[in-house]
C-alpha cells in the first residue's frame, strides 16, 4: 500500500511544462506500451473530448481532456506496480522518470485508466482513477476480459485553472507533432502510428503523415552538412525543420531529451533575424505564390538525456553558466543557432544586410556623428526591426566601448618605460581618438544645424499672422531665468550671436542683478576668453545683451520706458560705481579701460533705422543689417543688429562646417 503525500508532490512541480505536457507523456507511455509488446502495426489514438455545451457563436467546443488509446502491453501486474511506485525505475533505459502521471494531476482533475492485458493465457481488465491523496492507485478492479487484444485507454479529464489554448484538431495536432517529432525522425526507428481525432473518431488526422507522405509537405528537413557540434567534451547534434503555416508562432530551439521535446527557446534571442517567418516562393503554371514557415532546430545529446529534470519540463544544469555544471542552456542554444542560421544562410544574410542599410540611412540621415562608430559595428544582436531609439542607443554603447577601449590602452602606453619604444601603438590610438573625436565634432555640427532652423522659424509669422515673442527667441540663445551655473555651455546657443561667447566665465539671462528689483538685462556676460582663463580680473570685457521680439518698435517711442541703448549704458554705468556683484558675492573688478560691449537684437523696421540715425547717431554697417556707436566716455561699444543678420551671419560661420562634414 502506497503512502505519499500527492496534493503535496503536484503542487511541487516547478515551471516549465505546459498543458501539453501530460498529454504528450501518455502518447509517450503508448509508445513504450507498444515497443514492450513488440506490436509491428503500434497505432495511438488521441481522443479529444470537448464541452457538450455548444457556443453562441456556433465555433468549435472547449476542449475539456483527452482519451489516449493504444494497442500495447496493457497495464500487466507489472506495469500496475510501477504505476504504483513512486520514481519507478522500470523504463530508465527508455528514459523514465518514474514521475509523469504527477504531472497529469497538475492540469487536468481526473486521471483513469482501462486495460486489457494478457495474463497466462488470459485476457483480464484492470481499470483504475489515480488518487489525489495519499494512494497513487485508488478504485482498482480486476476482472476477466473478453478482448482479442491487449491495450490501454488512459483518460485525462476536466482542465484546471482556466481553458485549453486550442480548439481546431489540426491546430493541437501541429503542437503534438513539434514535441513528439523527434519519434517521427529517428534513424532505424519506427514510430507506431499515431492519430488524433475528435471523441467520436471523426476528422481524424495521422500525425506521422506530418513528416513522412501525404501531408509532408507541413514539415520539411533542411540538411545541413556541419550539423554535429561539442562543447566540454559532449557532443550534441542538430536538426533543422520548416514548419508551415505557422499561425503566430516563431523560430525554436528546442532541446530533447529521450526523443521529447524538453524546452523550446526563440532563435531570434540568439539571431535577431529569426524574429520574422520565411517564405517558399512556389511557382504553378504561370503565377507564384509565398508560403510562410518557420524554423525549428531540435538539439539531441547524451548530455541532455542525463539531466533533463524529473517533470521533463527543463534541465539540472542552468541555463547561464555556472561552476557545478559544465555546460549552460545557452552555451547549447548558441551553438545550434549558428547551424539554423547556416542553414537559412542566404535568407539570413539578406536580413542582415536589410538591417544595416537600415542603420546606415539612420546615421546618415539622423546621427552623422556616429560614421566612424558605424564602420566597425557589430550588429549581431540589434533587433531585425529596430527602432530609431535603439539604433542610437546600439551607437552609444559602441560609442562608449570604443572610449573605454581606448582610454585603457592609453594607461597602458603612458605606463610603459619610454614611448619611443612604441612609436605604431602611439600611432593607432592616436588614429581612433581622432576619431572618436570626429564622431563628437560632427554631433556637435549637426546639432547647430538644428538650432539654426528652430531659430529662422522662430523669426518667421506664425499660423494666426503674429510673430514669436522675444522670450521664445531669447530662450533658444539664452534659456531666461537661468546662469551659466544652471546652464552649461554644451547647453546654450550664444555661438548664434558671436562664438566667443561660448567660453565666457559668468552668464546671467534675465535675472536681477541685485537683489529681486534690481536691474535685469537681458543678457550679461563677464567674458573670458579660453586661453585667458583666470579670476574677475578688470581687463575682462563686459557683455550685455537685449533681445526684441521680432518686428516689434514701439520702443523707440519719446513715451516709451524700454530703450534698449538707454538700458545698456544704464548697466554699464551701475557696474561701474560698483552696484552689482559676482553670483559669489565678490565685487566686479572693474578699471578705466574695461571693455564693455552692448548688442540690441530687433528687427530693423523703418522706424528703429531713423530712430538709430536721427536721435542715436549711429553708424550703419557694411550690410546695413546692423547699427553701431562708440560710448568713450563709459568705454562702452554698442551694436544694434537685426535678428536676420545673427542669423545669416551664424549660417555663414557655419556653413563650411555643415558641408565638409556632411550634414
């Protein structure tokens, strides 16, 4: 008598078998039920039992279990024993667990068995339900049959935990076929045959036709000549198969273990191109037709056999690399990739040109500055259809790598006794700095370009006929409210109006210069150059900015509180007595010949240039897109130009730029 906790061993089983699994491991008993009996015409039906409540929508009932019926040994006292044990360890050889029938009990709610078996000369039944408590066998009766034959009717019944995912017989049958196919396969071998039909035995479908006549053309080898591979001293082999019409299936790598399927992994982890199906083109008479199919490559070996795990729903060893096992799931599913790969090989190869001309249109329309990264990247594991988002992430990694790279072998050059020993190293890291540094200079070019047509539509008419407010174009220059504490140099646009402003020590936009009511000009910047960087120093020149919006000039009115001129000689003379103070607190160094520059930025109506000429006396420049004075008194230079003159002029800096580095 039995005494083992069952709810216990189910509820223990790990992840990895599906719902298809207890069905596939009863097919599997027929067969070893069949072979035992050395049966020459095995046959295996495979009864689907569905709803007898028939759907409003009149398509085809639920499934709700399965009738699995054989013509084998039958259940002998033998078989009934090992049945009863368990990890019976009586199909080892064929490799058993000892273990499937707990497997049913995690599915399904109900497992019974009806056999009729010869026993000396006579043929006896034996049916039997599997308890759910402490008895494997419960309900057992022997009795004296009048069958002709031996064999066994196992019925799986009533699904747990929601539906079975199909319903069309074809479609359960394609699933049964992928996990028993290496049965259908095997060299020197002779599969029983195996049919799935509904309850009543119509619309019955010969599984083994899948592959051998009639429907073969469903499943369909590929030969590849290299297809056995070893790792750590094991061999494994792999097969590859078309499978057509695959509905919203992918590519597999599925692993076997005793000619089951064990696991089954997507190809496209390992070769992203596998992520889409293939086409056959097949040609009648005059007209040619695609035929849509997916690969699977199904992987055998000693290896795999030794340690699938007890529920056949995976393996001992990890799938990562680990010190107790010396091979990893992945290390396997790799190496069989490369063979589906080989054998899809023009296929494959002309996605992976699709992809790279799709990342080269990306670099050359988007990210110039990624040319260099671009020629020597590996895109092995972009996705086939990668978005722009990932490209460019790709590219930055590559990027990133690449500096890396680099910065380790230049602590490694600079480590070593003497340079000059090493004059080719020094020569090649120099080579790939420059271009790194290529990739960073065309990044920062096209950027500019970018800017350049933000600003030329910010000074063009709205939809509703009116123009930006010069907050709109200050904030592409200059964001307001902000320093150049809040906002690095990298993040403001000031090359627009003049590129020495790129290198300036303190930046205010529109911020008070003492105190909230005090002054605020637009822009003010306490220049210092790049190659005189140092302290507040007073020979360091004074710039101050303000912007007007766009083809606005009511402030050249008698009335108006806002003349800008007005303005800039006001800050000027406040920095001057000492009014305003560094963002730390210090004193603006100021001396007599302190430079000061002052810029208005508006558009040159009629009306600002006779303002200009007649009550400023100012100079027209050379274009006559900008104004100047010279303030001697305050030291003080002031140029009053047009918003389209920073913008052609900025365009004219910068357009040799845009045209060597194509963009």
């Amino acid at each position: 008598m039995s005494k083992i906790n069952i709810r216990r061993a189910v509820e223990n089983i790990k992840s990895g078998t599906t719902i298809y699994t207890p069905v596939v491991d009863m097919i599997v008993n027929a067969i070893q039920a069949i072979e035992s009996k050395k049966e020459k015409d095995g046959k295996i039906t495979v009864l689907v039992e569905r709803s007898k409540q028939l759907e409003t929508d009149g398509s085809t009932p639920l499934v709700e279990g399965f009738a699995i019926v054989d013509n084998g040994i039958g259940f002998t006292d033998e078989n009934r024993e090992s049945f009863d044990t368990l990890y019976s360890v009586q199909k080892m050889t064929e490799g058993g667990k000892g273990f499937g029938r707990f497997v049913c009990l995690k599915y399904f709610e109900d497992l019974s068995v009806e056999s009729d078996y010869k026993d000396s000369k006579k043929f006896k039944r034996r049916t039997f339900r599997m308890g759910k408590e402490h008895d494997i066998i419960i309900d057992e009766r022997v009795s004296l049959s009048d069958a002709k034959a031996s064999g066994s009717k196992i019925r799986l019944r009533t699904i747990k935990h929601g539906n079975f995912p199909d319903r069309k017989l074809d479609t359960i049958a394609t699933h049964l076929v992928e996990r028993l196919l290496p049965y259908f396969i095997t060299q020197d071998y002779v599969c029983p045959k195996i049919e799935i039909a509904e309850e009543d035995g119509s619309n019955s479908i010969t599984l083994n036709n899948y592959v051998n006549n009639g429907l073969s053309s469903l499943i369909k080898e590929i030969k590849v000549p290299e297809s056995v591979f070893h790792i750590s001293g094991h061999d494994f082999s792999s097969r590859v198969f078309k499978f057509y019409n695959p509905g919203n299936r992918k590519s597999k790598i599925s692993l076997v273990a005793h000619k089951r399927e064990v696991t089954d992994t997507p190809i496209h982890n390992y070769v992203p191109e596998f992520i889409d199906e293939f086409y056959d083109e097949i040609h009648n008479d005059d007209s040619v037709t695609n035929r849509n199919y997916i690969i699977k490559a199904y992987v055998f070996g000693q290896y795999l056999d030794i340690h699938v795990s007890l529920e056949r729903g995976g393996f001992d060893f990890h799938r990562d690399q680990d010190l107790l096992y010396a091979i990893s799931q992945n290390e396997i599913e790799k190496a069989a990739s490369d063979i589906a790969k080989k054998a899809m090989g023009d296929d494959i190869k002309g996605r992976q040109e699709k992809k790279r001309a799709r990342v080269e249109s990306y670099v050359e329309e988007q990210a110039p500055w990624h040319r260099e990264t671009f020629k020597e990247l590996d895109l092995s594991d972009l996705p086939f259809k990668a978005s722009s988002e990932e490209i460019e992430i790709t590219l930055q990694t590559a990027k990133f790598n690449s500096e890396v790279s680099i910065k380790r072998e230049v602590d490694e050059l600079l480590s070593k006794s003497s340079i000059e020993d090493h004059k080719a190293d020094v020569t090649k890291i120099v080579e790939r700095i420059s271009g790194t540094s290529k990739n960073d200079l065309i990044h920062y070019i096209a950027s500019r370009k970018h800017v350049l047509e933000l600003f030329k539509r910010s000074l063009e008419l709205n939809q509703d006929g009116s123009y930006s407010s010069e907050g709109l174009v200050h904030d592409i220059i200059f964001p307001r409210k902000q320093d150049s504490e809040t906002t690095p140099f990298k993040e403001h646009n000031l090359w627009l109006v003049d590129e020495r402003l790129n290198f300036t020590r303190y930046i205010s936009s529109d911020l008070p210069l003492n105190g909230p009511n005090s002054a605020r000009p637009d822009l003010l910047a306490y220049d210092q150059r790049v190659l005189f960087r140092g302290d507040n120093e007073p020979g360091n020149p004074v710039t101050i900015f303000e912007f007007k919006k766009p083809q606005r000039d009511d402030f050249v009115n008698p009335s108006s509180k806002e003349d800008p001129v007005e303005q800039i000689v006001r800050y000027v003379i406040q920095i001057k007595d000492g009014d305003f103070k560094t963002p730390e607190g210090r004193a603006i160094l100021i001396s007599d010949n302190t430079p000061f520059y002052g810029y208005v930025v508006c558009d040159l109506t009629q009306k600002v240039v006779k303002w200009l000429q007649r009550e400023k006396d100012f100079k027209p420049m050379p274009d006559h897109l900008g104004w100047f004075q010279w303030y001697n008194n305050i030291n003080l230079y002031v140029e009053v130009i047009s918003w389209d003159k920073v913008l052609k002029d900025a365009n004219m800096r910068n357009m040799i730029f845009f045209h060597k580095l194509g963009v």
